[in-house]
C-alpha cells in the first residue's frame, strides 16, 4: 500500500491598534486571520495484494483525492481605560465573525469501472459563528476587583428559533492583604476570589451543520428504483433535529491565592462546582421517529465538582549563581456526575470498533459520563477468563443486556503535576512529571484484534499478544467482556531538558547557550496499551504509538 499526500498551507494574521485622538484612553483593534489548507494525494494498493474488485480480478487499487479548507476570522473591539482617582476602569465592547468553508473530492477506485465506483464530490456547507461581547474591570484602591462579561455568540448549526446564545459572567476579588497585612514581611499576598459565569458549547462535528434542515444524500448507483426501463437515483433522508440548542453549564467557584516572603512561596486553592444542562450527546432515538439510528439531541444535565490546589516556590534561592531549586506541584480532584436525563432513561453510547453496532458505555443518572457497560467475565481455575461466559447478575438463568453492569470509566479519580528547574552557575536543569490516578480505558485494539480467529484469514493478521492471557477465538463473542476495562493510572516525565550558558565567548560581547531536551521521556503504567492517556471517552482504538522527541539546540546572544 503506497498513500501519497501533499499539503500547501497558508496562515496567518494581521493585528492593527489605533489610538483614538480626540478620546484619550480610547483603542480600537482590528484582527485579522486566515488559515487555507489545500490537499491532494492518491492511495495505491499493489496487485501484489490479494485484492478483488467487484468483478473478481485481482489487480489492486488507485484512488485520488482532494480536501480544500479554509478558516476566516475578524475580530474588532473598542478598549477604554481611565483612571479616575482611586477607582481604575477598563471597558471592552466588540465583535466577532468566523467562517469555515470545506469541500472533498474523491475519485473512488480508479482501476475498476463498476457502476458504484464513479467520483463523489462533498461541498460542505458554510459554518458560521458570530459573537458579540462586551467586559468591564473595575478595580478600587486595588483592592476591589470587579469583573463583568456578556457574550451574545450565534451559530449556523442550529435552527433559527434556537441560533443565539447568552452567556454573561461576574467575578469578584479582594487583595485583602493591603488591609490585614500592610506592614507583614512574612505574607506578601492574601486575595479572595468568587466568580460565576454561563459558557456554551454548539460543537456537534462538521457532517452535522445543517441538522436543522432537511438533508438528502445520493444512493449509491447500484441502490435505484426503476420506473420503466430508467434506473432512477433515490436521495436517502437524513437524521433531522430542528430543536437542538446550546448546551450551557453554569460555573460557580471560590478561591484564595496566598504569597509568602515576597512571594517566594505562592499557593492557590480552588473549589467550583459545575452544572451542564441540555447536553449534546449522539444518541440512538426510536425506531420510526426520525431519518436515522442516532444523532445529536439535547438530552440531559449533569455536575462537576472540584478542587484545585498549586503550591510553587523557590525551595533554594541563591544570588551569587549558586544552587537554586525552583518547584511547582499541583493537585486536583474531580467528579462528575449525570443527574437528569430525557425521560429518565439510559442511553448507550461510545461505539466500540470489532463488532456491529456495539456501545460499550452508557449515559445514567447518578454515575459519570461514558461510563462503561460490560458483562463480568467468569474466569477459570487457571485465572484464565471464559469465551462468552459471564455473570448472571439478576439471576434469571439468561445472559442478556440486562446482566450488563457499570465498571469504571474514564475520569481520573485525582490528577497531580510538579514541575522543578534546578541551576548552579551556568548549568541549568529541568522536568514536567504529570500523573493520573483511578482513570480506566476500555482497550479496543485488544478486544477487536486479541483473537485468534484472525490468523485463520485469507490474509493473515498481526494481532496483540495479549491473546496469550485471554486465548480469545472471536471478536462478537468478547468484546464486551470487562476484561478489556483497565486501570490506566499513569505516571509521565513529559519533559527533560539540560542546558548550559557559555558566557563570554571569544568577545565580552557574545553568549553561547547549548541545550538538550527530551519530549515525552517515559510513561509508568499498567496499562497493556500503546499509551494509557486516551482522549476518545477513554475508549483506546488508536494502533499509533506517541512519539519520543529528541532534540538538540544552539543558541547564539550577541
């Protein structure tokens, strides 16, 4: 197989300020961004490979394609600020537009002229988002800190009764170490932080922008009904949801920050609590109700709960080169929770890979989000786990849906970062660790491909040597064993680098930097997959492994 692509990108942006003369402390800004991809590439397979086309012959495939896409983005907005005695003002008031136009061609097979093989051309239509906004800070003394915003935001995706969007916000501070601590040498920062504020979110993927309409596609040729001696094209309806609307959550959150010895020691503690409602979920809907299985519905709420916490410092602190240890950790923990959804019914979801319309997760009121929804595997005197064998959770006798169970999901029951940069003299040292804890995955490169089955093909297979510990036959019959749920909780070093500062080189004038770093270093777990940080819902299907980056830099100051 030989797949050939080339790519001509152009990207950019133009940002203009004009002070207004006539109204001091008035800017106007203009931003301007363009981002055009172009594309083409053609996919050969060789006649090498057992390939057959529709009529039998074995003579491989060649196929072209082309992906055109283009981003514009303006953004103006009037900024006022003025300082009336103790009280400091800063007013913000603008507008946003933003399109993204698409269009594919794709020739389909080439070497093969049978009547579902002709080229297939999609013109995407025009996605648009439009924002109006506005934002005042108010600070007092500089002590009180008062901040309001207004978004008003539109979007092309939805049907007009349902397009905008408002989403205000307040925060609140108080530096109250100017008033408890004027004269403390040992806190140098005390503020109390209070905020809530509405966001949106209109995301449901570009085959979707026009769900509000109604859509058609072109049957395949071979799939025409024939009136007379004409083979007539059929246009097959869409799934349609004129209803669909925002999704909003509701932020409430508290804070402190604290700064001790001038802030050498600095902390921050956040507490919020979160609350989506009308989520945009893909979600099956009832037979004969719709043009479609599944598509994208209001469908529910739910809560996120958590705490933040950053401590950082110079833990040594030296002013003559000597060693210095600068630190920075961080901690938070996270729960979410649904608590309402349409008709107070489940609703399955996460498409698993291996098998016919499998979900392994499931959407119920009180549990998290795309929490997984297995059977539990029934395992051997050996410890080995049973083909098709699983619990009989209710006790009738019969393995159905209704023995399936929630194991686990995605979200880490707690995450942790620290950061350190270590130096003596003219040799520097640094590293970003960052850990998750009590997160699963569901491994779907195991639980498709750990079969044996697959190496009894007409073209043999690769598969995971996990089969080793499974001795797994077939995909239907496994792949919603729980089995495949598995602790990821990691530990990685994201990032290492060690430099050193050549001072003086040749000329008082001139210094010489070399440097040595390593992008993702090393990653600690359990987990049996490629990489146990998974952004898909934690469903792991991805056979491509992230890279390790070396690289070495030189840098000359003169």
């Amino acid at each position: 197989r030989r797949s050939v692509s080339d790519v001509y990108r152009l990207y950019g942006n133009v940002k203009l300020d004009y002070s207004m003369p006539f109204i001091s402390g008035l800017t106007a800004t203009v931003n301007l961004g363009l981002d055009k991809q172009d594309a083409e590439g053609t996919v050969e397979v060789s006649e090498l490979n057992p390939l057959s086309q529709s009529d039998g012959s074995i003579i491989g495939s060649m196929s072209r394609y082309t992906n055109a896409q283009n981003n514009q983005l303006f953004d103006g907005y009037l900024n006022y600020k003025h300082l009336f005695g103790e009280i400091d003002l800063d007013v913000t008031t603008g507008y946003s537009y933003q399109k993204f136009e698409s269009d594919r061609y794709n020739s389909n097979e080439l070497l093969d002229d049978g009547i579902d093989s002709e080229p297939v051309t999609n013109i995407d239509p025009d996605l648009v988002l439009l924002a109006y906004f506005g934002r005042l800070n108010l600070s007092i003394q500089d002590t009180y800190l008062l901040t309001l915003t207004y978004r008003r935001d539109g979007t092309s995706r939805f049907a007009k009764k349902n397009r905008w969007g408002n989403f205000p916000s307040v925060a609140f501070a108080w530096k109250a170490d100017q008033s408890l601590f004027a004269n403390s040498d040992l806190v140098s920062l005390l503020k109390f932080r209070l905020g809530w504020g509405i966001t949106g979110q209109q995301g449901i993927g570009r085959n979707n922008r026009t769900i509000h309409l109604d859509n058609y596609i072109r049957g395949i040729p071979s799939s025409q009904y024939q009136f007379g001696s004409r083979a007539i094209p059929i246009g097959v309806p869409q799934f349609r949801n004129e209803d669909l609307k925002w999704e909003e959550t509701t932020t409430y959150n508290a804070g402190v920050d604290l700064g001790l010895l001038n802030d050498r020691f600095t902390a921050s503690v956040d507490v919020f609590r979160k609350e989506s409602s009308d989520l945009l979920v893909e979600a099956a809907v009832p037979d004969g109700s719709n043009f479609g299985n599944s598509g994208f519905q209001n469908i529910g709420e739910f809560t996120t709960e958590g705490v933040e916490v950053l401590l950082q410092g110079d833990i040594i602190k030296s002013n003559n080169d000597g060693f210095s240890v600068h630190a920075s950790v961080n901690a938070s923990l996270i729960r979410r929770e649904i608590t309402s959804l349409f008709q107070n019914e489940d609703i399955l979801t996460g498409r698993a890979g291996g098998g016919t319309g499998t979900d392994i997760q499931i959407f119920r009121i009180g549990y998290t989000p795309n929490s997984f929804y297995v059977y539990k595997q029934i395992y051997d005197s050996d410890g080995f786990p049973i083909e098709n064998t699983y619990a009989d959770l209710n006790g009738d006798n019969v393995i159905n849906n209704n023995d399936r169970y929630i194991h686990q999901n995605g979200d880490p029951t707690a995450s942790f970062g620290f950061a350190s940069t270590l130096s003596y003299k003219n040799l520097d040292l640094s590293f970003n660790l960052r850990a998750l804890v009590g997160n699963y995955v569901y491994n779907n490169v195991n639980s498709s491909r750990a079969q044996y089955s697959l190496l009894n093909n007409a073209v043999p297979n690769n598969i995971p040597n996990s089969v080793l510990e499974t001795n797994f036959v077939r995909t239907e019959n496994v792949i919603l064993s729980d089995v495949f749920v598995e602790n990821a909780s990691f530990l990685k070093l994201d990032n290492i680098s060690l430099g050193y500062q050549f001072k003086d080189v040749f000329s008082s004038a001139i210094d010489f930097r070399l440097s040595g770093s390593v992008q993702n270093a090393f990653t600690l777990t359990k987990y049996t997959g490629l990489d146990p940080e998974v952004f898909n819902n934690g469903i792991d299907d991805t056979i491509y492994p992230r890279p390790r980056t070396f690289l070495l830099n030189a840098k000359i100051q003169f």
